[in-house]
C-alpha cells in the first residue's frame, strides 16, 4: 500500500471529513540513464564545491557557540559573495558539506540574502493540515492551462466517510466543483476537488492549479489578430473533415513512441547490434489552396471510412455493409459543397 503524500481534514464550511491524498501520476520511467566516462567506463558523479579555500582552513579555532550548529556561524542574513579578482587569484575549490548549503536570492550582483533551511520549514502558513473549500464553481469555468497536477482523495474509515460521500454525490449531481488552496512542502497551491471523471472510480481527485499570475499573456506572442474571417465554403469544407475524423476519446490508444524507440535502441546496443534507423520525417506539403487541401484530406479520409469491420462470426456486419454507403453519401455531399463552391466563384467573378 503506497503511504499518502498528504493526509488532513477537507473543510466545507461546517462540514469536515479526513482524508488522505495520493499521487495519481507516476514520474518513474522504464529507461533511465547514469552518466558515464567513455574512456574508463566508470559512473561519472557529481560533488558539491565551492570556489576558494574552505573557511576551516583559514580559521582554526571557533568557540563552542558558534560550532553548534551551521546556522549560528552564519547569523547574518545578508552575505557579499567574494570579488571575481579573489575568486581569480584563488583558483582552488573545496567539497561544501550537504549541512552548509543553503539557499540565497541573489538581489544584487553579488549579493545574496541568505535563507537556512529551517528558516524555510518553519515559515506558518495556514492550511497544513486542512482543506478549506472557499468556493464552489463549474468545471468548464476553468482555464484548462491553470491545471498543474492530478491527485487522489481517499477518505479515511469512520463515520466522517459518510459525509465525504454525500458531498461527492451532491458535486456529481450539480457538476461542480471544489476550489480552495493547499499546501504541499511549504508551498501552497490553488486546487480544486472534484468527482472522479468515471463515477465508478472510487474517492475524488483533487488537481493542483496555477495562480493567474504565473500564466502569461497570450498575446504578447499573437501575430494573427484573430480578425481573419473563415470563408463560408471553406468553413463547410473543415467541418466535414473534423467530422470524418471524429471518434470517442480513448487514451489506451496513444503510445509512448519515444519510449519504444528508446527500448529498441538499448537492446540493440546490450546485443551489440547497429543502432535502429531513425525514421524518415515526412515534409509537410505546402498549401496552396485552402479548398484544395480540404478536398484531398477528405478524399484520404473517405476510403479509411470505408474498411468493413471484422465479425466476431467471420462474416460482415451490418455496420461493415453500411460504411461504403456511408463514405458515398459523404463524398457526394463533398462534391455537393465543392459544386457549390465552384459556382459561388463564378458569380463572384462574373
């Protein structure tokens, strides 16, 4: 049973209820690399230095005070990096211990404000330990790109699952969903909480998203306006394509190809066979003609719209039979617009 990256109480004005939250995501992967020196084919690991001497060996004595702990040597918060000529004239480096890294922001050149670790852990922000629902709203309310990170929500044993079941069928009923704030490390974050998208699925999910600040301006990046009108022909034209690709959604059918090609590419190497061929990428062909780009995808979707399925008896199906029919009446409703098209541009000129 994998432990819990976050266990506390779900606050929904005087409703509460324990919970427990997991990952819903995995970062590990099948292949993972070490570095590697080609010449002695030793792993190549890396040390934490510093430029210049270390400070033990231009101060040999402290007193017990100032040696209890890393932070009392370093009571100051404002450090001064040492000058770039001192750093050249003391080309030696030494091996910084894991207990005497800290973290500097650095506000001008060469000048930090130092931050110890447990400055950091202790800083108090509410809501370690519980979820304070402020809000309830709709899901397709929210900016898509805000999303950062999916979680699961277990409730705890007891009768506090009770209410955690109610609220989940309530938000189920209503399509909504929670908005609150939590924190993970020290950090908090904006989230919402939100019933399973498969209502069979056990519990809730809760996903992390980003504040409005953190996102940029879309159009600092726009060299289109967006004033392009689409023309009513090639309007019709586009939605028949997006029609004649329109299938339901199933992830299970989208591959990691890279990580196939990565696999292949190391049991050719433990075998000691050439490496795989990389693929030939294919050119995009370049668009002329709108309409006629249109016209000849539709044509490469109509024969894929034709395959017969296979029977589980061995025979044709109904749905097989019916595909050709089907693929004839798109083509001609195709060439219907494609006439029409044609016409229209005859009056235009004309």
């Amino acid at each position: 049973m994998a432990r819990p990256l976050w266990s506390g109480t779900i606050q929904i004005s005087l409703v509460g209820f324990a919970v427990e939250i997991y990952p819903a995501t995995s970062t590990t992967r099948p292949i993972s690399f070490h570095e590697i020196d080609r010449n002695t084919l030793g792993r190549v690991r890396r040390e934490n230095v510093s430029a210049g001497p270390s400070t033990a060996e231009s101060i040999e004595t402290e007193t017990s005070e100032e040696t209890d702990s890393p932070a009392a040597k370093h009571s100051s918060s404002l450090h001064l990096a040492p000058q770039a000529r001192q750093v050249e004239e003391s080309p030696a480096q030494h091996t910084v211990e894991r207990a005497d890294i800290v973290k500097g922001y650095e506000y001008e050149k060469g000048k930090y404000a130092i931050i110890e670790p447990a400055e950091l852990k202790n800083l108090r922000l509410a809501g370690k330990k519980t979820i304070e629902i402020s809000q309830f709203s709709k899901a397709s309310e929210i900016d898509p790109t805000l999303y950062e990170k999916p979680y699961f929500v277990m409730p705890k044993a007891g009768p506090q699952a009770i209410a955690f079941a109610v609220m989940r069928q309530g938000m189920i009923d209503n399509g909504m969903v929670g908005v609150g704030e939590i924190v993970f490390s020290g950090r908090q974050h904006l989230m919402t909480l939100a019933p399973p998208h498969d209502p069979q699925h056990p519990g809730m999910m809760l996903y992390t998203l980003r504040f409005a600040t953190e996102l940029r301006d879309p159009r600092d990046y726009a060299v289109d306006t967006g004033t392009n009108k689409a023309d009513s022909a090639q309007l019709g034209l586009a939605k028949q394509l997006i029609d004649a690709y329109t299938q339901p959604f199933e992830v299970s059918k989208f591959k990691d190809h890279y990580e196939e090609a990565l696999r292949e590419l190391v049991e050719a190497k433990m075998k000691n066979l050439p490496a795989p061929e990389p693929e030939v990428e294919k050119k995009p062909s370049k668009v002329v003609d709108l309409m006629e780009a249109l016209r000849k995808s539709l044509a490469q979707a109509a024969p894929a719209q034709a395959l017969p399925e296979p029977s589980s008896a061995g025979g044709k199906t109904n749905g097989s039979r019916e595909k050709p029919a089907a693929a004839g009446a798109a083509k001609a409703k195709t060439g219907a617009v494609v006439a029409r098209t044609a016409a229209a541009r005859k009056t235009k000129s004309a």
